[in-house]
C-alpha cells in the first residue's frame, strides 16, 4: 500500500504520513468492534457515561498540542484554541440527557401486559469525518453511539489524520476498551469495500456531496442506515428592520471565520435595498481588518486554507464571477500574505447574480456575495434557489416574522440574529443535497439506536 500523507498547508511539507489497511486488514478490526460491541452494551449506561467523559477531560489536558497540531493539519489560527468550548459543551449535553433519551417508553405495565418500547444500540457505527471541523464533527456521533452502547470505528479525513489518533489515546487512557473505539487510517476503495461488505449498523459521513453519493452507492441493497451530512450554501437574508452592525458582525465572522470552512459558514448575503449601501461598506471595514497570516503567528486571525486545491477552487469562482460582472471590493494586496496558494486573501463580492457559481456552489472559502432585495418575496426566492439545505440566518426584531419565513425555507436549521452556531439541544441536520438524518439533541440518540417493542403478556 503506498501511504497516505498529510500535507500541511503552514508550509506545504509532509506532516504525517500513514499506511492505510489492507482490506483483510480491515475486515478483521471490523469484526473486533462487532465482537466488543454487546459487553460493551452489557456494562451499565452510567459506567459508558463516565468512561467516555474521561475520555473527552484526557482530551482537553492535551490541550496545547491538540492546538498546535491543528495549525499544521488544517492552518487554523492558533489563537482560536482549537474545538473545545463546543467540544465539551456537545459532550456535557449529550452525556447530560442520555438517561432521559434512551429510556423506555412504557405503554402498559398492568397485571395482564406489559408493553414498552426500548431503544437499543444498532451495534457497530462506522464515522468517516471531514477536516474541517474536525473534533467537533466527529464527536457529534461519536459521543452518543459510545454512550448508546455501540462500538464505533473512526476514519479520518487524511488532512486531519492525526486527529483520530489523538481521540483514540484519550478514549483508550480513560479505559475504553481498544476495539470499542478504533481509529483507522481507510483509503476511498477499501472504505467502500466495508460498507458495501455489511460491516457496519450505522454509517455517518460528514464531508461533499460527491463523498456522499459514494458512500450511498456503497450502502446501496444494503440496507445500512446511512447519516449524511454534506455541503451547504448558506445564505443570510438582512431584513429592513434588522440591527445593522449585530447583522454585519455575525454574517462577516460566519462567512470569514475558519478560512470560510464551515459547512454552516454565511456564503450568500441578501440586504433589503434601504440597508445594502451601508452593510456593504461596514463588511469591507470588517473584512480589511482581518490579518491574513501562518497560524503560529498570535496576530493572525485568517489562516491560510486546508489545501491548496481548496484555494484552487474559490479563486477559479472569484475569477469566473468576476468575468461576468462581479465587482471585488477588497483588494488583495491589503492581504500580502496571499501565496497563490493555500494563504488566500478573502474577498467580498457585489453585482453578483446567480448565474455565477459563486452564488450557487459551495465555495467553502474566504469569500461572499451580496445582492441588494426589495422584499421578503425576493429574498426567498433567492435563499431557496439552491440545491443545498443546512442553515439560513434571518435577521428582523420581530420573532413572528423569522418563523413565518423560517417555515418557508428550505433547511435543516432557522437562525434569527445568529449564524454559524451549532446548539446541542437542537438537531443537526439538512435537507436537499446537503444530506438526511440528524446528529445532536435527543435526536441524535435516535439515529444510533433502533426501537424496539415489548408486548409481554401474562397468561
Ligand atoms: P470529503 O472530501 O467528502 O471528505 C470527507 C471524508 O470522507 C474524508 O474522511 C474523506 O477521506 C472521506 N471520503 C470522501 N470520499 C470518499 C469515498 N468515495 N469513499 C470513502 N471515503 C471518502 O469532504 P471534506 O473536503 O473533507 O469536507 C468538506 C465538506 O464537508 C464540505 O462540503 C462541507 O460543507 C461538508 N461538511 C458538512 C457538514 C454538515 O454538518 N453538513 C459539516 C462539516 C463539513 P479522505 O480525506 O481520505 O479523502
């Protein structure tokens, strides 16, 4: 097998590099985590709970180099102090409600029946997370398949391959046992070859739509219940009576944070006529006062892109666009750090339409277009006019007004005044190409675990 490496995009040298599995491999640590999985199950529900918060605190006193691993791996800044605020409050959450939401739900419990409905591990829950996010995206199953009762078995983006490694030494120090948590390092074909073999109960993907119809192909006759969550195009609608600086702060931080690598990152921003003059110069004061720079340095507060064919990609948008008309309004030399590689200046994008790419795929950059609307109808129009569906971000005074319009977007979550937040409480998921199922809330305990019924009946 030839292994499998990780280009950092600090610099562009090989960070790490891996063997991948062979197949016969791979095969035999799927079947380790089948047979771990009922004594696993069998242990009670506030012993797994316990083990896997110990887990997560043995994560955080890795804190520095956890921090310092992700600049290499992924180039954010090192300021940002890695995933662990939302890291730790999914896992208190999850760990929090697991009782409640995994309890049975009892029907009858008379002289003659007892009838209930029990939820019970789907057994062996196959995680394959991207890099872009890459502890918090893994964790929002990995927590609660743990804790339902399954065994789980992590393939890592190869950009964040390290990742893996780290949760497995947490999860492995705080006592859970080896072949309940694996950590592999899969190449695509092996990978599909598992799934499409039945190895796994539960598949969650998080990565692109063309990742995404892979692993459906693979699981296709199968049966494998499959969660899938996948790009998005998020667009934010600025209503006439919205708090003009809150709406440009958040939308700006939504689009810009990360590198513009968030599946929920603001892509697309639509401003009532009576408000665009003055969004459009308040963002490009936002952005010119952003530092574009390597990690490591304290000032920085744009790292470069994950790869450089990520840049690749938003930079061929940005041009096309511009070609048909788009006007840029930063300008990139305000940015000198910019590589023409991974270090990529971000940019703010007027006179777009959706004829332009830029304003229908998913970029997953440091870049964002606004359009001026004349009303509600427009807007929506607009922020439906996409085949993606995770997150909208509406921003009026008026809560009635952000849930009628709510009910008539089509995505997975309804943001009034916020954006680019994951709430634990509420389920995460999508609609359209941005993927099914849902991860988070006691939902989330849903998705790892199948009903099932109990008619008990005395004679
Ligand atoms: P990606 O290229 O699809 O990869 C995601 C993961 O899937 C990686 O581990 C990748 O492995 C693996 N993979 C991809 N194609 C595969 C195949 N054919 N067979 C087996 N494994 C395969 O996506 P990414 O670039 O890492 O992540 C960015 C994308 O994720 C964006 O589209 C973003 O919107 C989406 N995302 C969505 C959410 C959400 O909640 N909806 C959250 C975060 C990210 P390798 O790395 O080894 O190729």
């Amino acid at each position: 097998m030839t292994p499998i490496q990780l280009i950092s995009p600090v610099d562009g040298s090989v960070y790490a590099e891996r063997l991948p599995m062979t197949l016969d491999a791979a095969r035999s640590m799927a079947a380790a985590a089948r047979a771990a999985q009922k004594p696993w199950a069998a242990r009670p529900l506030a012993e797994r709970i316990a083990l896997v918060r110990k887990g997560i605190a043995n994560l955080n006193a890795m804190k520095d180099r956890v921090v310092e691993e992700l600049a290499w791996q992924m180039g954010r800044p090192t300021r940002f102090g890695g995933e662990f605020g939302g890291v730790n409050a999914r896992t208190d959450y999850m760990a929090d409600i697991a009782e409640q939401a995994l309890a049975l739900v009892m029907i009858e419990d008379s002289a003659a029946f007892r009838r209930y409905i029990a939820r019970e591990a789907l057994g062996v829950v196959f995680i394959v997370a991207p890099w872009n996010y890459p502890y918090l995206t893994t964790i929002n199953t990995l927590i609660p398949a743990l804790i339902a009762g399954n065994t789980v078995v992590l393939k890592h983006a190869s950009q964040t391959m390290l990742v893996g490694e780290r949760l497995a030494e947490a999860f492995h120090a705080a006592g859970i046992p080896a072949d309940v948590f694996q950590n592999v390092v899969l190449d695509h074909p092996t990978t599909e070859a598992l799934i499409a073999g039945r190895a796994f109960n539960f598949v969650n993907f998080t990565g692109s739509v063309r990742g995404g119809q892979a692993i459906e192909r693979a699981a296709a006759g199968t049966f494998t219940p499959l969660g899938l969550e996948l790009g998005g195009k998020d667009p934010g609608y600025v209503r006439a009576d919205a708090n003009l600086d809150a709406a440009v702060d958040t939308l700006m931080d939504g689009a810009m944070f990360n590198a513009g690598q968030c599946c929920c990152g603001i892509e697309r921003i639509y401003v009532h006529e009576s408000l665009y003059d003055a969004f459009v110069e308040k963002s490009v004061a936002w952005v010119n006062a952003l530092t574009l720079g390597n990690p490591f340095d304290a000032a920085s507060t744009l790292g470069p892109m994950a790869n450089k064919r990520f840049a690749d990609v938003v930079r061929a948008q940005t041009a096309e666009a511009i070609a048909m008309g788009a006007r840029p309004l930063i300008d990139p030399k305000a940015f000198p750090a910019d590589d023409g590689g991974a270090y990529l200046a971000p940019q703010i994008l007027v006179n777009v339409s959706h004829a332009m790419r830029v304003m229908t795929e998913e970029s997953f950059g440091p870049v964002v277009g606004i359009m001026k609307v004349r009303d509600d109808a427009e807007a929506l129009r607009l922020m439906n006019d996409s085949p993606y569906g995770l997150t909208a971000s509406i921003w009026t005074q008026d809560y009635d007004t952000a849930a009628a319009l709510g009910a008539q977007v089509e995505t997975g979550t309804v943001y009034m005044n916020r954006a680019d937040y994951l709430d634990p409480a509420l389920c995460w998921t999508g609609c359209k190409d941005t993927g099914r199922g849902g991860s988070l809330s006691f939902l989330g305990y849903h998705s790892v675990t199948r009903p099932k019924s109990y008619h008990l009946k005395k004679v």
